[in-house]
C-alpha cells in the first residue's frame, strides 16, 4: 500500500455514510493529530474533491482509499486496498452509479 502524498492533505477524526467517495469528517489541526492513536488523512485535488483516503492506526496504513472522477465530477473509479493490501476496484458510469 502507497501512502505517497497527493493534492492537499488534511486529517480527520472519522467519516460519515457508505456511499464513495467517503465524507471526511471533524477536522483536525495539527495539535489534536498528535493526541490520536487513529485518523484519516484525506488528499483533495484543486476542486477541493477527495482524491486519497488513508486510515492510520498506530502509525500504521490500515486502509486506503483512491478516488478518480469524471469530467462532470462524478466518480469514475474508486480503488480500496485493505489491511492485507487486497486491492478492489471498482468503476462508476457518469451518473456516479456502480458499472
């Protein structure tokens, strides 16, 4: 699993919802990073999309997210890597519903 920084990077203490992409949530400032054993560090593109979800537990990459989107701004694709680095893709049509 690739934890190389893409976009801007911001961390959070959790998501919200099933549907991808994930919705990051409560923001955390650097100082509140360092009181946590597990965030989620999130890379956004230039229209402030999120491109990278990480899930670090104990300094450690359990889970990744990587999204990609259509010209509309739906999602094209989303590839999840799990703890055992099990890569699944999965592909959207241009209405961000499952091919």
């Amino acid at each position: 699993m690739s934890s190389e920084a893409s976009g801007t990077c911001r961390h959070f203490v959790t998501y919200s919802g099933i549907k991808l992409p994930l919705k990051l949530m409560n923001e955390l400032d650097e100082a509140g990073l360092h009181n946590r054993n597990t965030f989620f560090r999130g890379h956004f593109d230039a229209q402030d999309r999120l491109i990278k979800m990480e899930k670090i537990v104990y300094g450690e990459l359990e889970l990744q997210h990587v999204y990609s989107y259509h010209a509309n701004g739906a999602l094209r694709q989303a590839e999840i890597t799990d703890a055992d680095e099990e890569v699944t893709v999965l592909d959207f049509d241009e209405n961000g519903q499952p091919a």
